[in-house]
C-alpha cells in the first residue's frame, strides 16, 4: 500500500449473467463504479460522515464513478446531489438508535438491488460496523456478485452484550467480502481478532483531513490559556474522567479556560459540573453543537487541545486540532499513539492526575516559548495526511477474488460456529431465492440507468453537459475542433501528432456518457 506506481484501472461493462439472473457480470476494462454505505452520512457530523465525504470526492476526482447510500434523515429522502455531482440515496428507512437502522436484513434488500443495477455497480464499499445497512450491503453484495470493502472506524471489546452481538454480525457480513480495512494497526488487529479474518486481507489505510480547511490562525495573545476540549462523551467513564481533570486544573492554575465543543447525552452532568464548583464565569464554555464549519474557528482560538477518549481507533480531531497548530493532550489508548509523532502528542494515562500532568506541562511550554511553531505543525500535518493519498491507496485495495458460494456457506461454520454458521447459510441461500423472486418481478432489462454524473461540470452557478473528448478519438480535429471518431474506431493519443485531421464516419462520434 506503501507504492507509489500507476495505476491501470479495470474496465467493467454491466452485462446480464445468463447463469445468475439475479446478479451482475462485469467484462473488459473500465474505473470502477463505487457504491459506498452507511448509516452515517451528511446532514449529520462526525469522523465517519467527513470520511465517506471526502473518500468519495477525491475517488470522482480520480476517474471513479461514485454514489453514496444512506438512510433518510427527517425531510431528506429520495436523491440528492452534493459537490461534483456526488449522488446520494436517502432511503425511506427509519433510524432505530443513535442513527442505525434496525439490522433486519430483508428490508433494504429491493432498494439496494434497485441502486445497484442503476448504477452499474461494481465494487460496495460499507462504512463502519456500527452502520446495519452497511452489514446488510455486505450480505448482499455478496449474492449479487459483487466486489465488497468494508472499512472500520472503531474499536470494540469481547465482553459486553453489545460488543458480542456486533462482532457476530460482523462476522457473518464479512463472509463475502474481499477486503477489509482499518485506520489503524491497533484497529487491523481488533478486526482481525472480532471477525475471524485472515490479517492479509485486512489492509491499514489511515483517515486524512482536508488541510485547506483547518489552517492555524495568530496567536491568541491571551496571558490565560485556553484549552479546547472534546465533549461529544457517549460514555459515563468518559464523562467522569474529563470532569475530574477539568476541576483539578481549574483548582491548581487558574489561568487556564476551558471551551468546550460538541454535544452528547452526558452534557447535563458538566452542567451540574460548572453549577457544583460555581464555574459560570468565562473559564468554563460550553459551546453545545457546531457545524462542521465551525470547528476550525473554534480550535484557532485556543493553544492546547485535550483528548479525554476511553477507546479510539484514530482520532481525527486531534488531527484536525494539530493542523490548526494546537499542542495535544490526550489518553494513551488504541490507535492514538499512531496518528502523531511524539513532539505533536503528548501521550497521558487514562487517569485524572495524569491528564492534569499533561496539560499543565503543554501550558508551561506555551509560557515559556517552548511551543512548536503553529505554521510548522501545520505544514507537517498537511505532508503527512492527505485525502488524495487515501484514494489512491483505498483503490488498490480493490480486487474481484470472489469466493464461490460453497466456499462462503462453509465459510459460515468455521467462522460463526456450527449453529450460528449453519442460521447464517440458511439466509445466504434464502437472500438468493429472494433476489430470484425479485429478478422474476423486477426485471433487470426494465430497469432505468441512471445518468453518470462525472461529466457534469458547473460553471457560474450553471450546470453545462461537457463531453469528454477521449471518448472518441483521444484528439481533435483541428479543422472543425470537434472531436470525431476514425475510420477504425480505435483511441488515438492527444501525444501522436500536434497537428491531427480526423476522415469522420459520416457524422461526429461524441456520444454522451449517460
């Protein structure tokens, strides 16, 4: 994954498999058609959704024709269309919890049969093992034939009644997939381990943050610091052990305020919190939810960033703090020690004396002058994370060893066990008479295409139809300045000749991609 080399995209042109009517069956050369899912997308805010996001522009940058598939959040259904044409399905599925849907795994399977062949996909892409429709995609991926990547986000245990179910899904989501990956080598391991996964197939592609978007700002030139803090808390431990730091900081250095961003159920207890130890002065702020664009203006107004996380497989906000020139406390826990060298991070024990230790230390170099240099810190996260560089490394990730469907329902046993394994082979071969049944009603040969949007660029506010001119003949005439398309047909270089007139086939050959 470390390779620097060109890439030579497989070409993939959607044909009826006459031996599975029900699945899709790709020939010749071609950019892959990516579908990616998940539960978690925009309208909503966090690392999975900004990590869909911007994987799926810079793959449309990169030639790769990309739709994203979600549920619906509130008002939005049907399909929409974000930046460069980047089409996304809000299906009219209800969210169960913390914005999941229930994992039932029939319901979705019309509408994702439905996406699949209107886009001509060819390789599924699911998001974190948090997301039901993500583990449902990856089931039926699998039946239709289809290539499928699953990437995880999060860290989970062995113990726990949750943790148990999830990674039993997982397991059983994972049988038909091709890869695997992780954002981080704690993260491949934790994978490895939960879903009874061969390690080589599990690749560690980290996350990336947009640079352009999170640049440092002047120094703040309070005499008190501030230090930002993450409060977005889904957990009791993780809410008691900030508090904690936040009272004993507050008692031994009062010149030290605290900005607290992001909201979450455990939000009422720091109000409690400030109430307790009469902290309503400027001190203590709390900011309650931000938008996405907001956090940079936040982070630039403050010289420490604390971390306070219990479990995290890669933390992008204390990516996004370091390139915005903050210096970073946090938790030595899971693949945190991984995203930082060790002069950015200050790595701290999960426990309150130790974290009070480390953000007195980082404020000690701000006073001193001992701080790194906000443009530096800047300069060096932005070389070492990059989105573009994310793409490239995810699309070699890409492979078509599908197994067979024998190979997948044994597959079932050996990873689930002998009851669970035979339960989950039983709705493998029930997914496939169930896409007979729809292939019967449902013809695919009826159904409509959807309109590749890759061509579309907008211009002005103006959405004008440009034709890509090596869809023809690789050249342009340089009589009419058109392209046209040769006596043979055959794709020319724009490198052959400087100066080209192309014999036209009676008319110009440029044929829209849609």
């Amino acid at each position: 994954l470390s390779c620097r080399g060109s890439y030579h995209f497989l070409k993939r042109d959607c044909v009826a498999d006459v031996r599975r009517p029900w699945s899709l069956y790709f020939v010749s050369s071609m950019p892959h058609s990516i579908c990616m899912v998940s539960d978690f997308f925009h309208p909503n805010a966090g690392g999975v959704e900004s990590h869909v996001y911007q994987l799926s522009q810079c793959l449309v940058e990169r030639g790769h024709r990309v739709v994203v598939v979600t549920h619906a959040y509130g008002d939005r259904a049907g399909i929409r269309y974000l930046t460069n044409g980047l089409r996304v399905y809000y299906l009219p599925l209800r969210p169960m919890y913390n914005q999941a849907t229930a994992p039932t795994l029939f319901h979705s399977l019309a509408l994702l049969r439905c996406v699949f062949i209107r886009e001509h996909v060819t390789v599924v892409h699911a998001h974190s093992a948090f997301s039901s429709l993500a583990h449902d995609a990856l089931f039926h991926a699998a039946s239709f034939g289809l290539a499928s990547i699953f990437t995880d986000h999060s860290l989970f245990g062995f113990a726990d009644v949750s943790s148990v179910l999830t990674n039993a899904l997982l397991r059983a989501s994972l049988g038909g997939a091709t890869r695997a990956i992780c954002v981080s080598h704690t993260g491949r391991e934790n994978t490895a381990l939960r879903a009874a996964m061969p390690p080589g197939r599990i690749s560690v592609i980290p996350n990336a943050v947009d640079a352009t978007r999170f640049t440092p700002g002047p120094p703040t030139g309070n005499p008190d610091s501030t230090c930002h803090d993450r409060a977005h808390l889904p957990r009791s431990e993780l809410t008691h052990l900030s508090d904690g730091t936040r009272v004993s900081i507050y008692l031994l250095q009062v010149d030290l305020n605290f900005v607290i961003g992001g909201e979450g159920p455990k939000r009422i207890v720091l109000e409690e919190l400030r109430e307790q130890h009469c902290l309503h002065d400027s001190r203590v702020t709390l900011l309650g939810a931000l938008d996405h664009r907001q956090v940079r203006d936040v982070l630039v107004g403050g010289d420490i960033f604390l971390n306070t996380s219990l479990t995290e497989a890669f933390c992008m906000a204390i990516v996004e703090a370091a390139s915005c020139g903050l210096q970073v406390v946090s938790t030595h826990v899971g693949g945190v020690p991984e995203v930082l060298p060790p002069d950015l991070l200050t790595l701290c024990k999960p426990t309150v004396r130790d974290l009070c230790a480390g953000v007195i230390a980082a404020a000690d170099r701000l006073l001193a002058g001992k701080a790194p240099d906000r443009a530096t810190t800047h300069a060096r996260v932005r070389d070492f994370y990059d989105w573009r560089d994310v793409a490239s490394r995810t699309e070699k990730v890409i492979i078509d060893d599908l197994p067979s469907l024998s190979d997948r329902l044994m597959g079932f046993s050996r990873r689930c066990g002998p009851i669970s394994g035979a339960a989950f082979a039983f709705l493998a071969v029930l997914d496939l008479l169930l896409l007979y049944v729809l292939a019967w009603f449902y013809p695919t040969d009826l159904m409509d295409r959807a309109v590749d949007c890759r061509s579309l660029r907008f211009t002005s506010g103006l959405a004008t139809f440009q034709q890509n001119k090596n869809n023809a003949c690789g050249h342009t005439c340089d009589q009419c300045g058109v392209a046209h398309e040769t006596e043979t047909g055959s794709p020319k270089s724009n490198a052959v000749s400087s100066k080209s007139v192309c014999k036209p086939l009676g008319k110009h050959a440029v044929k829209p991609s849609c």
